[in-house]
C-alpha cells in the first residue's frame, strides 16, 4: 500500500481536474471573512520535479499542465490555476495539493495535511515548511481516512475536504464510503471532494469499482456533484481512461466553474471530453 508516489503521474490530466476542483472551492470559502479548515488526507510530497527520471519515465504531465501553461482562456478557473502553477513551472516543479491549499490561506486560516508515506511525509514536510512555522498548516505522518475522522469538525464549522487516495487495494473504495460518511456525520455542511480513477475491464477487479463508490456517497442523501473527465476512447488496450470528482455539498456555481474549464482544456487536449451530473440536487 506504500509503493505508490504521486511523482510519476505528477502534473496530469487526473491533477488538472483535482486541482481545478480544489482551487474552486477553497476559493470560493475565500468569500466570505470567516475562517476556514481544509483537509488533504493523502498529500503526497507536496511539490514534484518534473525534470527528474521518475516524472520523464512516463511524461505524464504533457497530457496535463503542459498543454494549460502557455494556452489562453476566458476561464477565470483555469486562469487562476495557470497563474499559481506558472512560477512552478518556470522551476520545472509542479504543486501539489497541500501547496495549492497552502498558498491560498489567509491569516484566519488552517491546513491539516495527512501523508502515511515515511519518505513522502519527509518531502512534504519540507515542501510546507514556510506555512508550518506558525502552525497556520500541519503535517501529521498518520492514515489520511482515519485522520481526518479523528480531526473534525474544524473549530470554524467551515471548511473543505480532498480525499485522493492511490486505490492500490479494493478495499480502499470501500474505505473511502466509511471515512466519508463518518465525516458527514461530525461536519454536516462539510465540503468534501473525492477523486476517482475511471478503469477499464484491463483494471479487472476494479473494475466498476470507482461507479459503485461514488453511487453509495450518492445514496448518502446529500447534494452530490461529479465531474469526469474523459481522456481517449474507453478502449481494452488502456486501463484509466479519465478520472472524476464527487464533490459533496458543493459550493454554489462549482459545475458552471469546473465545467468552463474543462470545456476549454478539452479544446487543447486531444480526444478528450468531460461531463456534469448532479444528485439530489435541492
């Protein structure tokens, strides 16, 4: 369970719409002056290199951040998300989640971030040393699902979630269902956000599994959002051909955002599409 590292699928097309998704959301918390907690239950190193051996093997970011970084769009979303990822970029690093968050908060403002990775933990450490100094953010090396049950509600009642795990094992979709839930049932008005890989018959057992996932968060009778975004043909000759979000208690006006951007970023990149379901929409 601890052989996956973020490095390799760093900057790509499964980053865009997270991190697209993620930045909508914190900022719309930004509207309002009152405080808020986010939580990113698997944070990885923090940061990547995109010029090391493990980010070229693949050159998974040239499906990614490679095609929005010198693109122009009418998009605010996916201006925003080009502009925070530009100064990176020129150092040939792309951020993560935890520094997308953590260059986002202002004074009255928290991060908890979780890695179980011994030597992610290490990297990510040092990858927000600037924001953890004042304890404005934190870094736990502990289980993301089971920290974030152990952590919420926030002091503030409002905040946002990002659950990504690496769903090695089955039983981490299963998991997931149970962190959330829980979660819900500690934060009510919560805003979480679940990524998920879209698997092909190749993917074999879990296959069908990402689906059955998001349908029993669905079935948890909150208003519910996914956004999916479709890279190539839905062929047996690839094994994830697209990931989405399931975004539960969504912020107001996040289709319209994510779905711009995505209609724009699908404009530059090749056989892709994306699309927009909501449930139990109030």
């Amino acid at each position: 369970m601890l052989s996956y590292k973020h490095i390799f699928h760093a900057g790509n097309h499964a980053d865009v719409i997270k991190h697209l998704c993620w930045l909508s959301v914190i900022t719309y918390l930004k509207n309002k002056d009152k405080p808020f907690t986010l939580f990113d239950t698997h944070a990885g190193a923090g940061q990547y290199a995109l010029d090391s051996e493990h980010a070229q093997k693949n050159s998974e970011f040239k499906t990614g951040i490679s095609t929005v970084i010198d693109s122009k769009f009418s998009s605010s979303l996916l201006q925003h998300y080009q502009d925070v990822c530009s100064g990176y970029w020129r150092q040939n690093l792309y951020p993560g989640s935890p520094l997308l968050a953590a260059n986002a908060l202002r004074s009255q403002d928290t991060l908890q971030v979780m890695e179980l990775h011994p030597n992610e933990v290490v990297n990510l450490r040092q990858a927000l040393k600037p924001y953890t100094h004042n304890r404005q953010a934190q870094v736990h090396h502990r289980d993301g699902l089971e920290g974030l049950q152990g952590l919420v509600p926030p002091a503030s009642k409002r905040g946002a979630v990002l659950i990504d795990p690496p769903y090695e094992q089955k039983q981490e979709y299963n998991a997931v269902v149970s962190c959330v839930t829980t979660t819900l049932a500690k934060w009510r008005n919560a805003q979480i956000i679940i990524w998920f890989p879209l698997l092909t018959e190749r993917a074999r057992d879990k296959t069908g599994l990402s689906e059955q996932m998001v349908s029993d968060i669905v079935d948890l009778g909150f208003e519910t959002l996914t956004v999916e975004l479709l890279i190539g043909q839905k062929t047996s000759d690839v094994g994830m051909y697209g990931s989405g979000v399931c975004v539960v208690n969504p912020s107001w006006n996040l289709d319209q955002q994510l779905g711009q951007a995505l209609d724009e970023f699908c404009q530059i990149a090749a056989s892709s599409s994306s699309r927009v379901h909501w449930f139990n929409k109030q």
